[in-house]
C-alpha cells in the first residue's frame, strides 16, 4: 500500500551538484512502493506555502539532465519560517496533498527549517517523516565528513588559482593579485587553494577566517614576496577578519533574513591597503557566483556522493526515519571509502563547522598534511559535462508551464 | 645545410591557447632542416634585449604538455621597441646568436614590433626572415577570419554566463547581475554570450562598445526586465561608452577608505546607478583574466588551430616569407573548413577589428545570424584535458634554472 507523497525542495544558495541530489531523491523515490507521487517545491519552504509545486511527470524527459545542471533547478529560497503563521498552514497544505515525507535540500538554515517543521508535525500529531539533504559549497556542516558542493567548488577554485598564477607571472614586472573566495565563517573554499600551492602554481599568501589577520604583517609578507618575484597572488575569504574582530569587507552591513552581515569587496579593501601603503599596483578578483555553480570541470566524487545522499535520504524516510539529516562518514583516504548515514537535524541547524586547528598550519600560506588527505580524494576524477555545439546541455523547467 | 637559429617570443596578454602555438613552432622547427636550434625569449623582446634566452632541450620531456597551459610559459611583455636604442642592440644580438628566424606570437602591438624588426633588419642589411603568429582573446586582429585565443575564452564566457543565468534565478526575488567582459574597442568576446541567450540561458542585455550606451535606455531596459522576470542579467563590455564617447567604466571614480581614488569596473559603475535610480540589487561579476586562461574546458577548435598558426609560421619562414603574419581564412562554416595564409603584417599592426554591423541586431540583446553562424563552428569540440589527482597538468619552466 503506498503511503503518501513525497516533497523534495531546495533551498539557500546553489550549488554545482544539488540538481543531483534532486535527482537521486526523484530516481530512489519513483521506483519506492512507500512513495505515491514526488511533488517537488517551487523555491523551496516558500513555493510550499503559495502550494506552489511542481509534478516530475511533467519532466521525465529531461530528468536524465538533473546531474548535469548546476544552481537550484526548481528555484530556492532563504525564507526564515514563522512558527506561529506558517506551521499550521504547512500541515494544512500537508493534509491537502497528502504528503507524508518531506526532504529538504540545503545548509544549516534549511536544516532549521527541518527542525522546525518536523517538531510542529510531532507537536499537532500529524505523521510526516522528515529528512534533511545537505548542500553547501561552503562544507560548514557538522558531522559530516563533508558537503555536496564542497567538492566540486573547491576543485574549480584550486584549477582556476593555478590559471591566475599562470596568467600573473608573465610580466618581468607584475601586479599583486588578491583572489575573493565565499566562505563567511568557514575557509575550507579558500584552504582548498592551498592544493594550487602544493602544485607548485598556487596562492603565495592564504587568509581564513578562522585567523584573525594582523595587516601590518600581511603588508610586511606582500612586500617580501613582491621584491623578490615581482608579482604575489593571495586568496583570501570573504569572512576575514582583522585583530579585533571586524570583517575586513566590511562595505555593505545589511542583513539578510537570517540576520546575517552581506560581505564583500575583502579584496578591493585589501588592495586599496597594498596600493596606499607599499605603492604597488593591485588586481582585485571576485569568484563570486561563478565558484559555487560552474559545473564545466566537477569532481566525480561529489557528483556521485550528491546523487546517493538524495537516494539515501529517501531510503531513510520511508523507513520511518524522521528528524534526521544525511551524512557522509569517510571510513578511509586511500582507498577512498565512505559510508552514508544520518545525524540529529538538531544538533546540525544554525551550527557552522570550521576548519580544526590540526588542518591549518602555522605559516599563513600552506594547510598541514591533515588537511592535503582529506582534501584529494574529493577533488578526484571528472565528471563527463554533455556539450552541444560548444554548451552544455541543462535541464530547465519551463517557467511559463503551469505544472499543478 | 641548417642556415641558422629560430627565436620565438611570446609577447601582450596571455591566452589560453599562446603555448598551444608555441607547441606547433617547436614541433615545426625541430624536425626542420633550415632550423639549427630554437631559442625562446625569456619576457618576449624585453628578454631578448638582455639575452635571455630558454634552450628547449631543457624542456624537452615536458613539451607535450604545452597544449594543456594557459597563458604565456615563456613569459611575455608589453614592452614598446625605443628604435634608436633597440633595434642595432638587437642585430648584434641575432648576430651573436646567429638569428635567422624570427617569430612573434601576439596581437596589433607584438606586430608593430614584428615590422620594426623586419625593417630594421632589412635597412642595415641583416637576414632575418620574421613572421608574427596570432595570438588575442579579443579577436580584434585584421585579415584573419579569427584570432587563436579568442574561440576559448568565447566558450569560457558563453557557459559561465549560462551558469551564472541559472544561478542568478533561484529566488523569488532576485538581484541585477552585471557581467563585465574583456574587450576595449572590440566586443567580440562580451557578444558571445549571447550564444548562451540563444541557448536560452543568457544575458538578456548586452552591450558592446561598438555601440554608444544611452543610460536612459538602458535604466528603462532593465526595470521592465526586472519587473517580469525579478531578476536581469547583463553582459557589459569594459570597454563600453555613453553616448558623448566617455567609458562609463571612467564615471565611477568614487574615493575609497584610503583617500584614493578608485576606478571601479563597468560593472559596479552600472550595479551603482541601478541601484541609485531604481532601488534595485546587484551583484557586480567581473571576469577578470579567468576568461583568459581559463584551459578547463576550451574550444578543441581552437587548440587544433593554435598549434596550426604556429607550424604555419615556420613553414613559411624558412620558405623565406618575412614580415607577415599568419592568418586563417574560412572557406566554409558547414562543414567547418579553415586554410593558413599569410597577410603583410605592416597592414595588421596597430590595427583594430572591430565587429562588421551586419553582425550587430537592432536591438542591445541579441546578435544577427550571421554572427552565430560565424561562432558556433569555433567553440564546438571539447580539447581534452589531462588531470593529476583533480588538478591539471601543466607545463612550468624551472624558474632557478639558468638555461643559457
């Protein structure tokens, strides 16, 4: 007997492989008997409160494009639940399409998301079975080894350091480079450049925000680096902070819903820094959205490991699992194994995991060996990108289709 | 019997295929019997000048991996030939060395210096045969149907302005996203990304400098887009001018925290007036020289073709051809056939291809069909790309080795 429907949404910030985590979530989920329809959310929490859903019949030609397709494929959103207006309409909206699973695809925002729902449904008696998927570029996730996202964005970023070092060490004389990479508490996207480095072609300067950075010693290295190669590439998070606290980027102090400061421009301030006080010419680069969805050169282990945390989590919910999230447990580097398992969504929302203290080295330009083996074995093997006449082929939903 | 050495030089901003033309020089020259040795300056003529000089036999078990590197390996220069002073320092030196053939891989500028050799040579009696080697990503070299370079950064932009289209539509609401392109005088690169609009995934406003932007029209564009879609993505030329033929990128000169005055981007001048005039969002993208060298996921055309250029350059040099440049003429789009000739290189130099008006539509989104006809034969095959453990393979000359 089926048990009722199942509904999959996206959520927070996109990445290169949540579309394949929607995809294992839909294949694992079409062939479970437990499962009547999959009903996905059009931009997440918030289409489900508008009863705004999509039917996959409506794409089935195209599912097979899902794991190809970078950025939320049914939109997403950042949308905080309001406990006392929106709970009751959910379990309404529950009611009405009969949906007793509930998976949700995202970073620690959306897993309180998940608590929430899940506590409520338990509170007014309402059986649902919710599980989280996790995503995020960022790998700020607790108790997993790591996030889908991560991966693949940490590839392009240490691919793309080692064309910039090509490309700002041409000139006898050359610029000093500073490189912008997303990570607001967390610098796992930024320490991934330190493979560029390990290569012999990466960053001469690396800055976490897990390191307060002291700018008269960040002056002191650019100079020395800069007289003696004529050139110094740097990359630097975007959450940097200096000695007493305050973001470097600081330029723009809006909030966004979740209350958190909107960065950005770490490299233009610093820049402007180098520029002032050593009188040398700057090149500012911001990887901006690009790092998070560009799908041209994915890691195949995080394409495949995106894939099974969609079918697990679908797995885990028709077995009456409930309040829990996906996670990765790395059983060992080399061979590379991993097992899937869940963890307490609780203890997972609104708590950010930075990189430990044994991962980063004591130069403020290279991460220890801690660090290079639990990093390689991500980054490895390509995922085939399908190209035709030059651009890849992307699943897209038809905006102008009413799909329920 | 050999009659001499052959001095190649890479020279003006990198590219992601310049080493691939290196590749198909020193392939060409190698097996050639008019060719003794081949020397490779060291920063292009600015190395020269001191004698600075690589032998390749130092690298000879890394040449296969040529093909693979993005930007200059050799080094390059944008250094300006002083005539009185350079040019008789320079024939003592081809003299020293025994100098025969010349070869330039660059654009309008490395030509210039391609006929100030080729003249000088000639005015005091020296035999030099010289040819200059196409090398620009932004496409703006005359007599050549296109430039080596060019097809790969196109293909660069055109699938990262899909991703960034996927990307920037996500919410519900989303922001202005503003795209700035290479490309000075000559747009070609910025209108490639209208391949991805036409792939339904693309900018949907796109401005070149080969037209005067008119802020007004523009404001209009972009709040109507805005209210449809909430959200609009823009691709923008740096090079781009309002309608009294100032760079708009030049109206941004804001101080900065330091007391200096910063020149922002085309982008974040736009992004700054969007957000003024219409309370709008943005979220400024500057490509920076990503697009350059960027080796990820290049045109196989073009590869194919830059190695071409280069054994072109030495099969005409030692056939006695100097002071021209090689160039590729289209015989046909469907199928795609190419054939290497060469052009005066005096009428190349300092000389700007600008896109024909036949390629331009009336309106400021979408190129003619003669343009995408032009276009997609140059972005289409994928090059293969070799990876170690997640990260590619390139070629790197021993920066402490002395190789001369």
């Amino acid at each position: 007997m089926k048990k009722g429907n199942l509904l999959y949404g996206q959520s927070g910030g996109p990445s290169a492989v949540i579309n394949a985590s929607a995809y294992g979530v839909i294949k694992e989920a079409i062939l479970n008997e437990e499962v009547d329809q999959v009903l996905v959310m059009n931009h997440g929490i918030e289409g489900a409160l508008e009863e705004d859903f999509h039917y996959l019949n409506d794409y089935v030609d195209q599912i097979e494009l899902l794991p190809n397709t970078p950025a939320s494929a049914f939109g997403s959103c950042r949308y905080k639940i309001n406990a006392e207006q929106d709970l009751p309409k959910l379990v309404e909206i529950f009611k009405k399409y009969n949906i007793r699973y509930f998976l949700y695809n995202g970073g620690n925002d959306s897993m309180d998301t998940c608590v929430k729902v899940n506590d409520y449904c338990k509170e007014v008696g309402y059986e649902l079975y919710t599980i989280g998927v996790p995503k995020t570029v960022d790998n700020d996730l607790p108790f997993t080894d790591h996030t889908p996202g991560f991966s693949s964005a940490a590839k392009f970023i240490i691919n793309t350091m080692m064309q910039i070092k090509l490309d700002s060490e041409v000139y006898k004389k050359g610029k000093v480079t500073i490189v912008e990479i997303m990570g607001r508490h967390a610098g796992w996207l930024t320490a991934s450049s330190s493979v560029a480095t390990k290569e012999g072609m990466g960053p001469d300067l690396i800055y976490l925000p897990e390191r307060p950075m002291d700018l008269d010693v960040f002056l002191e290295e650019v100079k020395n680096i800069y007289s003696k190669q004529k050139n110094c590439l740097i990359a630097v998070s975007e959450g940097v902070k200096d000695k007493t606290g305050n973001f470097i980027g600081m330029m723009n102090q809006k909030k966004d819903a979740f209350g958190h400061t909107q960065l950005g421009g770490v490299a233009l301030t610093l820049g402007g820094i180098i520029e002032d006080k050593l009188g040398l010419k700057y090149r500012a680069v911001e990887l901006s959205t690009v790092q998070r969805s560009a799908s041209f050169m994915r890691s195949k282990t995080d394409v495949i490991e995106a894939i099974e945390v969609g079918r697990e989590a679908v797995r885990r919910v028709v077995s009456k699992e409930t309040g829990r999230m996906v996670v990765i447990k790395r059983i060992s580097n080399d061979p590379y194994i991993v097992e899937y398992d869940t963890h307490d969504v609780r203890e997972i929302a609104n708590l950010e995991q930075i990189i430990p203290d044994s991962m980063i080295g004591n130069d403020n330009f290279m991460m220890t060996q801690e660090f290079f083996d639990y990093i390689y074995p991500l980054i490895d093997g390509g995922y085939k990108q399908s190209y035709s006449r030059g651009t890849q082929d992307f699943f897209q939903i038809n905006k102008n289709k009413k799909t329920v």
